[in-house]
C-alpha cells in the first residue's frame, strides 16, 4: 500500500513539473522566444525546483528544530 502511495505521489510530481514546463514554454513563447530556446528555458527554470525546495527544507527544518543555519563567507573574492 505505502509503495503505491509513494508511485502515485512521484508520478504526480513528474506530472505537475511537466505541466509547468508545458506553461513556462508557452508563456515564453508568446513572449516571442523561438521554441528551442522556450524548451530550454522551462527545462532549467523546472530543474531549478529541486535545490529551491531542498533549501527550503533545510530552512524549516532548522527553524522548527531551533538550530541556526551557518554564515556563508566567500573569502577567496577580492572586490575590483
């Protein structure tokens, strides 16, 4: 039972990341993008979903943990 809910619960995210692939392509098309580039577009700003979504569930997950999340310091750059 769990492996079906778990089947038709990726199934469905597949479908809804298609969809909105779907909808990103055609708004960029309308936009007057040609339809290789819209493609490749609404690929990246769908693949795009994934790191979005593991941060925010780092974010939550400390939060409601009471942790604190690390300071990102980029040391290496030197400013022009």
């Amino acid at each position: 039972m769990a492996e079906t809910l778990r089947a038709g619960l990726s199934l469905g995210l597949l479908g809804g990341h298609a969809l909105l692939a779907l909808r990103i392509q055609r708004k960029m098309r309308a936009r007057g993008l040609a339809a290789a580039d819209a493609r490749l577009y609404a690929a990246f700003c769908v693949l795009g979903k994934l790191p979005q979504g593991l941060g925010q569930a780092l974010y939550w997950s400390k939060r409601l943990t009471g942790r604190r999340g690390g300071l990102i310091e980029y040391k290496g750059a030197q400013a022009p």
